[in-house]
C-alpha cells in the first residue's frame, strides 16, 4: 500500500502538469448541468497534447471560450485598449517624423512646406500615410523633388480619403508625376484644392492630368501659375472644365505662352457658373482671347474677382469686356493695372463704375493713359462706395487729377477706403502735393496711404510737410506711411517721430 505522503506527492504533480485550459473548462463544466456536460474523456484527450498542439488548438477555440468565459467582458475591453493603444503608437510615428523635419504634427493638416524633403522623406511619408486616415490637408510645396519622387507618393494618396487640400508648389513635378497625379486625385473623392503652381514641367504635359478628371469633380480651387503652360494646355483644361463644374478658382497666372489657347477655354467656362476667380496676370492675353472672354463673361453670375494685370497686348477690346461687366452683380475686385488702357476704355469704365454697387478694389496702375482723366473716371463716383482699396501707381497724373480725387473724398464718397497707393507718380509737382493734403478728407478709415517716387527720383519735401502732419489727425487708423525717394533730413524725421509721441500714434514711416 502507498503510504499517505506517496499518494498526496502524486496528487499535487496532477495538478501541476494540468494545463491552465483543463482549469478552465472544468470550471466552465461544473458550472453546468448534467444535461449541458459534454463527455470529459473526450475533453481531456482534446486538451492532453504536445505545447505546440495546445497553443494551436486554443487559436482555433479562441472565440468559443470567449463566449463562454464570463470574463469576455473584460477581454472586449482590452482588446479596445489595445486598439486604442496601437493607434497611438502608428501616430507617434508620424509625430517623430514630423518633428525631425522640425514642423508641428496635426492629425487634419501635415504641413511640410519649405522643409527640403529628400526621396527617402517622401517614401517615409507615403509608408505613414495609412496612419493619418483623417487628414485634409497635404502641403509639400517648395521641396525641390528629384523628378518622380511624388510619384512614389501618389500611389498612396488613396489612404488619405478625408483628403480636402493639396499643395505641391514647386516640386519639379517631373511627366511621371504628373501623369501619376492624375490617377490619385481619381481617388481623391472630396479634394477640392490643389496647387501645382511653379512647376514648369507642367507645361505642355497638362494633358495627362486633366484628361483624368472625373465627371462632377469636387474640385473648387485649381492654381497653375508659372507652369510655363501652351496653347495646347489652353486647350486641354479647357476641355477639363465640362467636369470641372464644381470650380470657384481658377489661377492660370504668368503664363505667357498659354495665349491663344485661352480663347478655347474661355468658351468653356460656361460650364463653371460657380466660378468666383478668374485670375489672368500676365498670360499672354490676345484681343481674341478677351473678345471671348467678353462674350462669355455675362453668364458667370458669381464672379467676384478678376485679374488681367500686365496683359499690353489686350489694347483698345478691354473696354468691351469693361462693359459686360456691369452685369455681374456680385463683382468686387478688378485689376487692369499695366494692360494699355486707352482713353475710350476709360470712358467705359466710367460708365460701368455706377454698376458696380459691391466694388471693393480698383486696380488701375501703370496705366499712362490716366493721367489728366482720372477726374472723368471719379465723376461717375457721386455716390457712397464701398470701395476699400484704390491703386493709381505710376499712371501720369497731374494735378487735376489729385484735386479730382480729394474733392470726391472730401464729398464723403470714399468713406471706405482702406488703402490708397499713389506710387511713382513723378508728374505731380510739389503745389499740388500740398494742396492735396490740405483738402483731402473724410478718409476715416484709411490705414495705409503710398506716396513714394520713382527710384533714382530725388526730390525735396519741405514745401508740404508741415501739411501732411496736419493731414495725420484727419486720418485717425493710418499706420503705414510710404514716402520712399523723398528727401527727408534728420530734423524732419525727429518731426515725424515727435508726432507719433505727442499724438499717441504709432504711424510707419518709411522713406
């Protein structure tokens, strides 16, 4: 007979070498009736086998214990914690990468503007992508990329399907980029910006993104500036824009070779009523183009802003376009500066301006032939405007013209005006500075005021200081001041700085 310390040793090595599943399926066994018991030979056979076994057969079983254990609670719960856990440590990594670049990480915006990116950046921020499922906002610009590295990126963008903005700005995007591109923003379902401006490559290659739009894009805001676009680009945007219709603005500025091209895609643009922007500096704008233009414009009901500065070859047919424009209800922002108006786009301008119940900035600089008629242009302005910024540079103007201008705002009618630039106008002599600033009034709001001369211009401001700083009190909110190439001593600057002392002003003079 086994003695009783020989029978209890043989007890406790049972329980021992049971497995951590026997305990828990017994417990779960003698929780249950005799009728719900399964056979525990059967069990146990299951459960006695090599480790390996058992580790295998616990995965396969892994669900059913879990419905039956009464801690399953507890395992939801952790497996959330772990969830919660895992996404933190994928945003860390982003955080980290965001850092060493030295820019501040955001779940909704990963700006990386300005931030030299090599290719092995790119690739690591194409690899982080699926980390940031809720970001909007993706700015790469001015990284100069070795051609194709954004491709590397575009194949992931389709991680990224919050994505609203994207910037890549001067990214020597390359032909594969661009093609590759056009193939992401398929995928990009809700972006409605993207700037490609200051990549020359684009420039005859537009085709290959803009023949991949998709029909009722979401796109609002394309910027192509200085893309060095053709006549052949003209035309495939153009095309581009029966898809496009969502658009609210378009930026195809300095881009002199696009010319001819942009009569095509002005007939387009019927199919973008939305369209708020139209900005054309510098694009090579022929009379054609803005005969086009001119026809469709009545119909861009929305339309706000429109920029055909350093266009010298749109000549006398401006003022046909000048004209249409009283048809836009909603307009406030024109800037012809530097296009050649002639003295008959004058004219209509004049006659359009009673029209432009909104207008809020008038851009008419480098434009000579103002000079000795702008006081027909303001006549036309008899009424109270809304008019905030008022840019007359370098136009000519002689002494009529600045007693035209002070006689409207000391009428009240330039009540709100923020901002007026009265630059490079050399032809002014002296008396009639000072009779300007002796009868220039109600400019209340006016903070920034622009009298400088031309560079090389040296000229004496003693005759009309003393009216200038009486003219200060009557403009209570200016803070900058421009009174570059004048020539100023240092007692009448020590005058100027005792006026912001004694007055409690903080006015910027700058000379």
């Amino acid at each position: 007979m086994e003695s009783a310390d020989s029978k209890h040793h043989k007890k406790e090595n049972a329980k021992q070498s049971r497995s951590p599943f026997d305990l828990i399926v017994n417990q779960i066994w003698s929780n249950k009736s005799f009728a719900e018991r399964w056979p525990q030979s059967s069990v146990s056979r299951f459960f006695k086998q090599s480790e390996n076994s058992l580790k295998s057969g616990y995965s396969t079983s892994k669900n059913e214990l879990e419905e039956m254990s009464p801690d399953s609670e507890t395992d939801k719960n952790k497996q959330a914690l772990s969830d919660v856990e895992d996404t933190a440590g994928k945003w860390e990594q982003v955080a980290e990468f965001m850092d060493k670049l030295g820019k501040k990480p955001d779940h909704k915006c990963l700006n990386l503007n300005n931030c030299q990116l090599t290719t092995n950046d790119v690739v690591q921020l194409a690899a982080l992508l699926p980390n940031v499922p809720s970001v909007e906002e993706l700015d790469l610009s001015w990284n100069e990329l070795p051609g194709g590295a954004v491709k590397l990126l575009c194949s992931h963008l389709q991680h990224t399907p919050q994505l609203r903005v994207l910037e890549l700005a001067s990214c020597q995007l390359s032909q594969l980029d661009i093609s590759s591109l056009g193939d992401s923003v398929q995928l990009l379902v809700n972006i409605e910006k993207l700037d490609l401006s200051w990549n020359s490559e684009l420039g005859g290659n537009l085709s290959l993104f803009a023949e991949k739009l998709q029909t009722h894009s979401t796109l609002k805001i394309l910027k192509l500036v200085d893309c060095n676009l053709t006549e052949e680009d003209g035309v495939a945007l153009g095309k581009a824009l029966s898809v496009t219709t969502n658009l609210e603005v378009l930026d195809l500025s300095t881009n002199g070779s696009i010319g001819c091209g942009l009569a095509f895609l002005f007939q387009e643009l019927r199919h973008v009523p939305h369209l708020q922007v139209l900005k054309l500096r510098n694009c090579g704008l022929t009379q054609v183009g803005v005969q086009m233009l001119a026809q469709i414009i009545p119909l861009l009901k929305n339309l706000q802003v429109l920029n055909l500065a350093l266009n010298k070859n749109i000549g006398h047919t401006v003022k046909h376009l000048i004209a249409r424009i009283r048809f836009l209800p909603k307009f406030r922002n024109l800037n012809v500066s530097s296009c050649n108006l002639t003295k008959e786009s004058i004219v209509e301008l004049a006659d359009t301006l009673p029209h432009l119940t909104e207008l809020e900035t008038l851009n008419l600089s480098w434009n000579k032939s103002l000079g000795g008629n702008l006081g027909e242009l303001l006549r036309m302005l008899q009424n109270e405007t809304r008019l905030r910024v008022l840019k007359l540079c370098s136009c000519n103007l002689t002494g009529h013209d600045m007693a035209a201008l002070a006689s409207l705002s000391s009428a009240g009618f330039l009540s709100s005006l923020e901002m007026l630039h009265l630059t490079y106008n050399n032809t002014v002599d002296d008396q009639s500075w000072m009779k300007f600033l002796q009868e220039i009034n109600g400019l209340k709001l006016l903070s920034e005021l622009d009298i400088g001369l031309m560079p090389l211009s040296h000229r004496e401001c003693s005759l009309w200081l003393t009216d200038l700083l009486h003219a200060l009190s009557r403009f209570p909110s200016l803070v900058e001041l421009g009174m570059h190439h004048w020539v100023i001593t240092a007692s009448q600057r020590e005058r100027l700085d005792t006026y912001n002392k004694n007055n409690h002003r903080n006015i910027h003079f700058t000379y």
